[in-house]
C-alpha cells in the first residue's frame, strides 16, 4: 500500500482530511506516519480508527464515538494510550461501538451498550479470570451490532507449529528448569549465549516467568507482557514486539550452514553439477513437516544427510524450505511461477505439511508481484 485514500458522502470528519466536507473523488489523506507502518483500518459510524504496526492508535471523526471533547478532522493518536507503553493488538467496530484488545489482554470499549448512559466514554471492561486467560491466544477480534464482541485467533501457522514443538519438546538439545528447548533457537531470539541466558533465568526468574517467555520465543506471544519485557529487557531488547518478529529471526537461520544439524540432498538439474546440499534444522521442519518428523524419529542420531526423493526441482525445494522457516514465499520476477505452482500442488502432500495450511492460498498471496 502506497497511497492511502478514502471516498465517502457524509461530513463529521470521519475521513481524517481536515475538513468535514464531503469527498466524492479518491482524496489522499495526511498522515503523521508512512503508510507502511498501517496495520489495519476500522469504520464505524461517523469514526474511522488506524491501527500501526507497533500497535498505536489513531482516531477521526465525531465525539459520540472517541471521547475527545470535540469533533476530529485528522487522524489524532489516541489520547488513553498516547503516554504510556500500552501495545494494542487489534481493533474492532460494529454499528456505534468501536472496542480494542491490548497486549496485556484486556478490553476497552466505546459506545452503545445495555444499560450504559455514557457512549462517548472509553471504559475497559472486567472480565473474569477464565476469559483473560482464553484472551491470551487471541489476537484478532470482530465487532457486532451495539454489544457483541468475538475473539479468534489469526493464521499465523509458524507460531502454532513451533508451540507444538515446545509442548513436547521433539529434538530438544538442553534444557531450563527442566524443560527441554533448543539451543539455538534460544540463542537466536535472545541474542546472547545459552548459558547466560540460562543462568540469569534459573537464578532470577520463577518457573511461570520462564514459561511465559519461552512462549514469547516460540510463539510470538506475550502472556504477561509486562514481566518478559523486563526480561526481556535485562537482555537489550527493547519494544519486542515490534522489533523481534519470530518469523524474522528465522530467518537468520535459513541455509545457515554454521548453525545446521542436518543436509537435504537435492538433485540439481543442470548439466554437469553436483547434487546441491541444504542446509536445514532437524527440530524447525520436524515441527512443520509430518516427512520430516517421522524421518528424524527413526534414523540413526549420527545419520547427517537424506537425499530428498520428491523429484521436484531444486528451486521448488528451497521455496518450500524457505515458507517452513518464515511462513512466507520469496518469489522474485525471475521465478517461473506456473512450473512452481503445479510442482507445489505435489510436494504439499509429499511432504505432508499441516492440513490446516492453505498453500496454495499463501502461494497466490506471494506470486501477485
């Protein structure tokens, strides 16, 4: 997305030009960020809210919906959030109600609800414990009507693989507090060296926190977002949700053949040239490939390489090799995508990916450059 632009015909500034006139012809809006950074966009009734990557919010339109004290014409961060370190993960409007879901987990709302004399006041709903702990695995929610609100979690298929890796703890080389992780996805994430993070977490840390962050390095979520940030923290990182996706730090892994326990052998099928060796992680593809698991389950633990028998080419492999690590697929002008796409149709099956990734979709998404 590179220009922003709305077109609507009614007045109460709801578009964030700066003026509460209609606009009957696409209109570029004025923003105090680049587009780039939008994460989502919501309407509802004379309001229109941005969302940012680094979970901001930004807000236009009438008073009976912000709170403000006035009617907006620019898109204005939100003043309750402005000033302090609160992440929102996701906003959501329904017909007078706008509601927002923060990293810590709670929920703040606006608008028509029963028995409420105040819709122009935000207001953060108390929910019992049972719901804010269902809310953690949530991030992702949809407004209906004036008072219903539905969670559900986004399609982040790398996040749920690699949480079925932490529970039970497939090729696991170490260990904290008795619970078995890898090495060097540890190290990866943190940035520092095992045994230093091992021996700050044993020492300073209780066996809950210690989950909580394991969670944060395997999934990408944060159940007590406070408490491993100030872990986190201790470590150098800073705003970790914006700036350590864990798609990204696995992808300082790919083909790394310093950091690899293991080569796939593929045919290369130039003339003349050698079979080619990639260079992969046991514990990554054996929790996105049921292939790979069963494989890795029943050789030899000094067995270092397996030739691949799909007979697909080379490129078609590193694709997939390359979507198991990031949830993504780096397909380039150059690619020959209607040879890739009939190849991927196969190798989804032969390798027996998770049934519930729709690769062919994921394939659509990254072929339209």
């Amino acid at each position: 997305m590179k220009i922003l632009k709305q077109v609507k015909s009614c007045s109460p500034g709801e578009l964030g030009l700066g003026y509460k006139n209609n606009a009957l012809i696409p209109t570029q809006i004025k923003l105090e960020f680049p587009v780039e950074e939008i994460s989502k966009i919501k309407i509802v009734y004379k309001f229109s809210s941005i969302l940012t990557n680094d979970g901001k919010l930004y807000v236009t339109g009438s008073n009976i919906k912000t709170g403000f004290g006035s009617d907006l014409t620019e898109f204005t961060q939100y003043p309750q959030f402005k000033n302090n370190n609160t992440i929102i993960k996701d906003i959501g409007c329904g017909y007078e109600l706008f509601a927002i879901l923060t990293q810590d987990n709670e929920i703040w709302v606006q608008g028509t609800f029963i028995n409420s004399n105040n819709s122009s006041i935000i207001r953060k709903i108390q929910t019992g414990n049972n719901l804010t702990n269902d809310l953690s695995t949530y991030n992702q929610m949809i407004c209906c009507a004036q008072n219903l609100i539905y969670f559900f979690k986004s399609n982040s298929y790398l996040s749920q693989d690699l949480e079925m890796l932490l529970k039970n703890g497939y090729f696991s080389d170490c260990n904290i507090q008795n619970i078995p992780v890898h090495k060097i996805l540890i190290e990866t994430r943190i940035g520092k060296t095992f045994d230093l993070i091992k021996k700050y977490l044993e020492s300073n840390c209780k066996l809950n926190e210690i989950q909580d962050l394991l969670k944060w390095i395997y999934c990408d979520q944060m159940i007590n977002s406070k408490r491993t940030n100030e872990i986190l923290n201790h470590f150098g990182i800073q705003n970790a949700q914006k700036t350590k996706l864990l798609k990204n730090d696995l992808k300082q892994l790919l083909f790394d053949e310093q950091t690899s326990d293991f080569k796939l052998v593929v045919k290369n099928e130039e003339e003349d040239e050698e079979d080619e060796e990639l260079y992969i992680h046991k514990f990554i593809l054996a929790a996105r490939s049921g292939l790979f698991l069963n494989m890795f389950q029943n050789i030899e633990e000094n067995f270092q390489k397996v030739k691949d028998y799909s007979g697909k080419s080379l490129e078609t492999i590193e694709l997939l090799i390359s979507f198991l690590y990031t949830d993504e697929l780096p397909i380039t002008a150059d690619t020959d995508q209607e040879f890739i796409k009939e190849e991927f149709e196969d190798i989804v099956e032969y390798y027996q990916l998770n049934p519930i990734i729709p690769m062919m979709d994921i394939f659509e998404k990254y072929s339209k450059i």
